[in-house]
C-alpha cells in the first residue's frame, strides 16, 4: 500500500513500511513540514560546512599572506647584510693596504740582512 495522501493543505505523506499487503495501520505519516526541516537542517548542515571551509581557506590566506610579508622582510634583511658585507670587504682592503704601506715604511719592519753587516 504505498500511496501518498494529500489533504486541502497538503500536511500529510503516507509512507507504507511493508508490501502491498499490509494495513494502513503500520503506515507512518510524516507531516510535509518535517520533510522541510529535515531539508531545512541539510542546508544548515552544508551551510555550517560551506561556513568552516570558509574559515579554512580565510585562515590559510591569512597564514599565506604573513609567510610572505615575513620572506620580504627576511629578503630585504639578507640585501641588507649583502651590502653590508661588500662595504666591509672594501674597508677591510683599505685597511690592510694601509697596514702594508706602514710596515713597509718603518725600519721596524724591514727585513735586516746580518750577515752583510757583520763582514
């Protein structure tokens, strides 16, 4: 017996449980308005999903947007250090060619060959 009835508002769906065979009396009604809100709850359901996989990818961008300001500033640090370097290097050859210039200037430095003055 799997016929559905319909009254003037359309509140009740008969659903028979068993075959042809069986009595109204072990038909389940459902009102139309709990197959609505079960429907409804669906779509909560899958909103609250859409809603979390929205919170996912807004958290994941975020974290992706920080990473990159964070390589930015770990881009610009190591020019930084670069630049840094090179102008140490540059000092650094100033320095030693200056240090060169003195040692070969003082007589404190200079090699002495003691043999030539002791004959």
């Amino acid at each position: 017996m799997d016929t559905e009835v319909d009254g003037e508002d359309g509140t009740f769906t008969n659903i028979s449980l068993a075959d042809d065979t069986v009595d109204s009396e072990f038909a389940v009604l459902y009102t139309k308005q709990e197959n609505k809100l079960s429907i409804m709850n669906c779509d909560i359901d899958g909103d609250m999903e859409n809603q979390v996989e929205m919170e996912e990818k807004t958290r994941l961008i975020n974290q992706v947007l920080e990473l990159q300001h964070t390589l930015e500033d770990l881009s610009a640090r190591v020019d930084a250090v670069k630049e840094e370097n090179l102008k140490l290097k540059s000092e650094n050859q100033v320095l030693g060619q200056y240090i060169e210039n003195l040692m070969s200037a003082s007589s404190v430095f200079q090699t002495t060959d003691t043999k030539s003055k002791r004959k």
